[in-house]
C-alpha cells in the first residue's frame, strides 16, 4: 500500500473482512482514490 501513498492515493478496505467476519475464502474488498493519474498504463 505505500506504493499507493506515495503516489497520493488513499486506499480503503472495506466488506467482511473489514469488519472481521469474513469466511476462510471471501474475497478483500479494496476502493482505491487519487486526484492524478496512478494507473499503470499511463
């Protein structure tokens, strides 16, 4: 994730596993911000 940060990206988690109730294969949930261009097809 810091990659991400210092690219000035906010990164949330978010969904089961977030709130500590997931299942052994649920998936991660992530939503990922930024003001600029952080893709990596740029």
């Amino acid at each position: 994730m810091n990659p991400l940060k210092n690219q000035g990206a906010n990164v949330w988690i978010f969904g089961s596993r977030a709130r500590g109730d997931h299942q052994e294969y649920s998936d991660l949930d992530l939503m990922v911000s930024a003001d600029i261009d952080i893709s990596a097809n740029r």
